[in-house]
C-alpha cells in the first residue's frame, strides 16, 4: 500500500467533501489552496496584521504616559465632582 501525502490525502479525502458542501465558491473558495497543490500551510490572505511588539523600555514609557494622562482626567473628574457638590 502506498504511503499518502498531506498533498495526497487533501486531493482524495478533502476535496470531495468540501466539493459536496459548495466550498468552491466565494467567500469560501479554496482555489488558492488547490494552486498551491494543497500546501495548507499559507498565510491567511485575510488575516490581521500581526501585532507588532515595542521593545521593553518603549513599551514602560507609553504606560507611563498613559497613566499620566489617565491620572489628569481622574483629577479633572474630581474637581468636576467637587465643584457640582460645593
């Protein structure tokens, strides 16, 4: 018995069923996966962008300035608050 491919067993198993489902036609077309003789490893042309990480020291100072700034509309709540109570 010969030994199937990823490659192979998409073309014999997976295909058929998602043929039978109406997999073939926008939105959920797999064509490109066909073009790519069944490699499911591609990218999701869909997919967000990926997150793009800041290095630890940018990342400390943009939290710092968000707590400045969150610490400010704080304040200013409390002086609203204070006023409206006075």
């Amino acid at each position: 018995m010969q030994k199937l491919t990823e490659a192979d067993t998409c073309r014999k198993f997976v295909l058929p069923k998602l043929l039978a489902a109406g997999w073939d036609a926008e939105p959920h077309s797999f064509k490109g996966i066909l073009a790519a003789n069944c490699n499911f490893d591609q990218k999701n042309p869909s997919a967000k962008e990926d997150i793009t990480h800041l290095l630890p020291e940018q990342l400390a100072t943009s939290n710092l300035e968000k707590e400045e700034r969150i610490a400010e509309i704080v304040g200013g709540i409390r002086e609203l608050l204070a006023k409206a109570s006075a």
